[in-house]
C-alpha cells in the first residue's frame, strides 16, 4: 500500500493499513498538523497499542477506547509536543496502559504530563499489541522524538520526523538541524517498506522521499548561506523573505524558526557568525 492507494482521511474514523495495523486520526486539523494528527493501533483483543494517542481531545480519546474494544495495554509516544502526546495520562488512567517514550525536555510546547513507566533507549525492542517493535532515537524535530520501526511489516512509525505531504519544523533550541539529517540517514539505513507518519496518508517509496527531504534542507541551507554572502550581515527576521522567497508570506513566522536552526548550523560549521542577532557569513 502506498499514499496512493490509501483510504481517505476521516477524524475517529479507523483504516487498517495492515493486518494487525489501524489508524484513526484526531479532530485537530491545521496548517501545522494537516488533516490530524495520527493514532495508530496494534494488535486486537486484550492487548492493543497504541502509538502517539494524540491531544487531550475527548471526541478522538473514546474513538481509540471504542476502535480498541475498551482494552489498551500499551501506548507508545513519538514526542511530547502537544498535539501527540497529552492523551497518553487520560488513557493511562481510564485502562491501565503502560506509558513508553522520551520523557519530555523541561521547555516550552512539551506536554509534562507525559512520564513513560518505561524511558525507551536507541534500539531497544519493545513488544506491543502483540508484535515487536525498535525504538529508534531521532532527535531533530524534538531532542526526545523516537521512531518505530514494526519488524513484521519493515514499517516505520514517523511521528513529526517525516510527515505526509511537507516539511517539518525545526525549532530551537530543542530543535536541531544537524542531528535532523543525521537522523534521516538512520532512518534510510533501516530499508524501510512503509513510512507511516504522524500527519497524513501511509508512505511508499521511503528512500526516495527522504532523499528529497535531504536535498531540500540542504539547498535550503546553501540559500541561506548565499544570502548571508550577499549582505554585510542580517537579522533573522531580514533574512526570512530572502532565503524563503518561493514560500507565502503568511508562514514566514513559522519559517523563521527552521531559518534559525539552518543558522546555528552553519554558525557550528564555522561558516557563519552571530554577532549580537546580526548574522555575518564567515570568509
């Protein structure tokens, strides 16, 4: 199955992606999360799982209850950015489900409510919904962002590291673009079948779309650097309509903030400098 074949998206709604696969998708639809953000169930019976249930939304909570038969054993947790992750503690305490993931970094935009009774480590194997799964830590988007990749299927479970149909936010400090690519590269070494993210339709066809992933921030990256060459030295608000002059004006505020993840990286490659907000392009 691909994103071409994929059923349409509808809120509370659950489409079975693969066997023992279901997605049900939370009412929260934006420009940042697209149609929802994504849940995704494991397993049937007595002992469903499920991944990033979501925000603390009451119409999508008793959808889940509803999709897994009042039965949740597991929940998994990509990140605790607020719109995947706050759910967890109500489904927690209505079934009993046992919390896994990152906890969450003391910043603004994490949801502190999320404490997994199991902190998850790269690689390690967790069994959920009857099926086994490796975590894999992808910092980039968050410092605690972690994939899962669903050994029966080769199916990566994405979270906000790759989404359906655009780009992610970068956003400092927790966001970091240089441990962004470096995670993409982990990803493209796992050989996935399937990516399924947290906002959008099930990806076919992995390794050419993180490729293009990889190609975008990088081209973005020397656009930026171009434009620092151009001027005698910018602020990041100058540089926002220059470097992201093919995107509409109306989510520059939002592209402000990867702009400054691209500049702390050149900054740590020693190719730029930030002189009090003022940023220069180093000879």
């Amino acid at each position: 199955m691909t994103e071409r074949d994929d059923a349409t998206i509808v809120p509370g709604e659950a489409t079975r992606l693969a066997p023992d696969v279901r997605r049900v998708t939370a009412p929260n639809p934006s420009f940042m999360t697209g149609p929802g953000t994504n849940s995704y169930l494991l397993g049937e019976g007595d002992n469903v799982a499920i991944i990033d249930p979501g925000p603390p939304n009451d119409a999508h909570i008793e959808a889940l209850l509803a999709h897994a038969g009042g039965k949740i054993a597991s929940i998994l947790v990509t990140h605790t950015h607020p719109d995947h992750s706050p759910a967890a503690a109500i489904l927690k305490q209505r079934t009993g489900a046992r919390l896994f993931g990152m906890a969450p970094p003391k910043l603004e935009l994490q949801d502190q409510s999320f404490m997994p009774d199991r902190p998850l480590r790269h690689g390690e194997r967790i069994q959920a919904g009857g099926m086994w799964l490796r975590a894999i830590h992808t910092p980039g988007h968050a410092s605690n962002h972690v994939c899962y990749l669903l050994e029966s299927e080769r199916m990566i479970f994405t979270g906000d590291h790759v989404m359906q149909g655009s780009t992610v936010v970068i956003n400092p400090p927790d966001g970091d673009m240089r441990a962004y690519l470096d995670s993409l590269a982990i990803l493209r070494e796992e050989k996935p079948a399937y990516l399924a993210p947290g906002h959008g339709y099930l990806i076919g066809e992995p390794d050419d779309l993180i490729e293009r992933l990889v190609r975008h921030r990088l081209f973005r990256e020397a656009k930026t650097l171009n434009a620092l060459r151009r001027s005698d030295g910018d602020t990041l608000e100058a540089l926002v309509p220059r470097v992201y002059d093919d995107v509409p004006a109306d989510r520059h505020r939002v592209a402000a903030r990867s702009l400054l993840a691209h500049l702390i990286k050149l900054r740590d490659d020693g190719l730029a400098a930030d002189d009090g907000g003022c940023w220069k392009a180093v000879a």
